[in-house]
C-alpha cells in the first residue's frame, strides 16, 4: 500500500495525512486548532502525532493492539516514558478518514464536525480520559462538548435528523 505524507508539525501538533481518494481530510490548519482547543487548560504545549489512514491500516492497528475485529473511527496510542524523562510529547492517534466520512453520512453529520470530535476524543483519550463506565464517559463527553463549543461546533451526541 502506497501512501502520500503532508507533515506539518506546529504548537507541537505534528499532523501526517494519508491521502484517501474520496475520503480527504481537513487541511492540517483544522487538525492543529482542533488539538490546541482540546490541550488547552489540560497540557498546553504538549506534542502529539494525528495520523490519517484508510480502512485497512485502521483494521490491522485495530486488531493488533486492541485485539477487535474489523477498523475504527479513532485509535489513541498514548505516549510511554518513564516518569524521570520529561518529555512534551502525550502520543499518537490514527483516525480512519472512510470510517469518518461514512459515519458521518449514516448519523446526519457535518463531516468536519465529525473530523473535530473524533480528534478531540482522540486526544482527551490521550490525556487520561475514558468512558469504560457510565461516571467517565458523562465526564469525557461534557469535556467533549465544551470544546467543541468553544470552536464552533454542536453537541456530537444529539441525535442529528436528515432534512
């Protein structure tokens, strides 16, 4: 599988694109802004990699490390050091671009909405947050809410009607 890399790396965001035929991502502009929205007031400054793939790289990284079948709309791979290394950089996440787009389409979605909600998920996921049970998913999407608020975008978790 060929891929072609657009690497841009600001504020610590370094965001590498993974050119799908009709499922193109926003330009890494949306992507850095979506990520300091998401560290701000949590780990300003941190780095992290926002990766972009098609569905089969989604599948083998989905199987491989979380053992489940099948891609995902985003992975989050948080960053491991050891405590005495300071280090910025907080991971990585991988975000399927069909995956997106698809799921975008069958819940009533803007696709950049979508794009900006799965990346912020992605690096609250980064940052500790989880939702394996009611009291941290409540906590996690409220987070989420808020930031998406704060640039421009609507609650991800009302249930969207097509017109």
């Amino acid at each position: 599988m060929q891929y072609a890399h657009n690497e841009a790396n600001v504020d610590g965001t370094s965001v590498k694109e993974t050119n799908a035929k009709e499922t193109k991502p926003p330009p890494a502009s949306d992507f850095k802004k979506w990520a300091s929205a998401a560290l701000a007031g949590k780990k300003e400054g941190a780095q992290l990699t926002i990766r972009v793939v098609h569905e089969k790289e989604s599948t083998y990284l989905n199987e491989h490390y979380r053992h489940k079948n099948g891609p995902t709309n985003v992975l989050s791979f948080p960053a491991e050091y050891a405590e005495d290394i300071p280090v910025s950089h907080i991971g990585d996440i991988v975000i399927c671009s069909p995956i997106v787009f698809n799921e975008a389409k069958t819940q009533n979605k803007d696709p950049k909405a979508h794009w900006a909600h799965l990346t912020v998920h992605g690096i609250l996921h980064l940052l500790g947050y989880d939702h394996t049970n009611e009291q941290d998913a409540s906590e996690m999407e409220s987070c989420e809410i808020n930031i998406l608020k704060q640039i421009g975008f609507t609650n991800p978790y009302i249930q969207r009607t097509s017109d």
